[in-house]
C-alpha cells in the first residue's frame, strides 16, 4: 500500500498522510439515509441538548455482514472510507454482477479475491461458518 505525505502548506497539512489506495466515491444503491438536521432541537425548534450540531453529512452503507453469496467468487475493487464506523470497507464485485459492501479484511488489497462457503480454504477475507473452521 503506498502512503501519499501532504506537502506542508498550511498547518493542518502538517505531517498529514493519505493511504492512496482509499477511495471515497460510493454506489448510491448501496447507501441510504437521510442527514440529521436537528442539531438537537425539538419538534419547536427549540434547542434542548446543548452543544450539539454541525458536523458533515453522513450517509450509511449496506454493509453485507451475512455473506451468504456462496461459492461465488468475488473481488475487491475499491477500499473506502465509511464515516459512520472507524473500519474501511471494501466494494466487491462478484462473479454473478452483483456489488456488496463488506468491512475491510486486514491485509486485503484491491484485486484480492474472496469467496464464502462451507468448504473453502481459510484464508484472509473468506467467510465460513463456525462449524467448518
């Protein structure tokens, strides 16, 4: 994985650094969500938790925790950001056309292929049941 260091300009580009390989372009059939506009007021508009608001607008992924695409290989295309949790995750594009999200396999690199099953071997990014390991 390259690292890409910021050229200091300004202070908050000091000692900053960017893993190249993060994207932060998302499919908008896999996010969802609305932005909170609340900022902690009530249904008046009359602030009732203190010290709340601002903030960026955050949309949430589906996230494929079940993995249940069994002997169909897929492969990691793009390495993303996710605000919401402070895990990456990964765009996979399996054999059959179909694009899931999933949390980032430490060690995992765009290319990688993966695959769930039963019988498959245990490997870094595979998923098997309790029962086969």
């Amino acid at each position: 994985m390259a690292i890409h260091l910021y050229k200091t300009s300004t202070p908050s580009t000091r000692n900053g650094a960017v893993d190249s390989q993060v994207k932060s372009n998302t499919r908008n059939n896999l996010i969802y969500g609305q932005h909170r506009c609340g900022k902690g007021r009530n249904s008046r508009g009359i602030i009732t938790a203190r010290h709340r608001g601002g903030g960026h607008k955050r949309l949430y992924r589906k996230i494929d925790f079940r993995r249940n695409e069994k002997y169909i290989y897929g492969r990691i295309v793009t390495i993303e950001y996710d605000p919401n949790r402070n895990a990456y995750i990964c765009l996979i594009h399996y054999g059959d056309g179909e694009k899931r999200y999933i949390l980032h396999p430490r060690g995992a690199i765009i290319g990688d292929t993966i695959i769930s099953g039963t019988e498959v071997p245990i490997k870094m990014g595979n998923a098997l049941p309790l029962s086969a390991v």
